[in-house]
C-alpha cells in the first residue's frame, strides 16, 4: 500500500521562503512520477510541479523560477523549495505519485488526470501574509 505524508508547511511573511517534504512508503515504481498540487477552498486541485522518473521537471507558469521541485530518489523522498512567497500561494499543498515511467512533462499531464492512478498524500497547509 502507498502512503504519501508530507511536512514542513506552515506560515510565512510574503518574500519568505518554504520547503516542503514529502516521504513515500510502498514499491519504488509507485514513486517514478511524483508532483504537488495545491487547492484553496471553493477551488479546484491545481498541478504546481512535477518531476519524471528521468530527473525533468515541469512547472505551472506562476511559480516558475520561485518553486524548485526535487527528489530523493533512493529514499522516494519529493521536496518543494519555495522562494519569493506571495499571498497568493496560500492553500493546501497536497503531494501526489503515479506509476509512471516518463518525463517531467508527461508526468505533470498525466498527474492533472486527477484519477484513480494517483496516490495522494493527506496534505499540508501553507499560509502567506504579513
């Protein structure tokens, strides 16, 4: 069975800085594609970032080059460092895994799915305000 937890969420003053972590138990394979998604209320999941079992990652536009997503592989381990926070970030960051072998950006696709293929963790809050 997989199991997705993640850490390090919490509150920040915007221009300040988070990473979040989130370990996986279960088969390897589970975890060859590995992404964050967050969600505000009254508001869909929305794919933040995305990494593929090759290393590539693909990002939504609004966090590119703020958001580093990165992964541990040996100990399927996924991290989001993430810079220069703006109020608009705040929400529930969830961590999600699909058994998929494939790029970053097929990754990202394929996570957007939204369907019983993903593995989801129980998700995290992030707060940003002065």
């Amino acid at each position: 069975q997989v199991q997705l937890v993640e850490s390090g969420g919490g509150s920040v003053q915007p221009g300040g800085s988070l990473r979040l972590s989130c370990a996986g138990s279960g088969s390897p394979a589970d975890f060859y594609c590995m992404g964050w998604f967050r969600q505000v209320p009254g508001k869909g999941r929305e794919g933040v970032a995305a990494i593929g079992s090759d290393g590539t990652t693909s990002y939504m536009e609004t966090v590119e080059g703020r958001f580093t997503i990165s992964k541990d592989s040996a100990n399927n381990t996924l991290y989001l460092q993430m810079n220069s926070l703006q109020p608009e970030d705040t929400a529930m960051y969830y961590c999600a895994s699909r058994r998929l072998f494939s790029s970053g950006g097929f990754c990202y696709r394929r996570l957007q799915s939204l369907d019983d293929e993903n593995y989801w963790g129980q998700g995290i809050q992030v707060i940003v305000s002065s």
